[in-house]
C-alpha cells in the first residue's frame, strides 16, 4: 500500500515543483513527471 500511496503523491509533487519554476521562471525542458531525478551522493 506505501509504494501505491507514493506512486499517488508523485502526482502532486510533479505539479507543485512546475508551479513553483514557472512562478521563478524557471525554463526547464520538460516537466517535472517527464524527467529523471537521482539522488545526489554527498
């Protein structure tokens, strides 16, 4: 049930991280649901 729940909330990840480009104006090439995110080795 948690990995359908996340797979839910990526939906609504992916519209507030393009609300908040466009509203820095921000040019991205694609959405954010068309791209691939990779965690950042530190």
């Amino acid at each position: 049930m948690l990995i359908d729940r996340c797979e839910n909330l990526k939906v609504h990840l992916d519209n507030a991280i393009d609300s908040v480009e466009a509203e820095l104006g921000l040019e991205v090439k694609e959405p954010s649901a068309q791209r691939e995110y990779e965690p950042e080795q530190t």
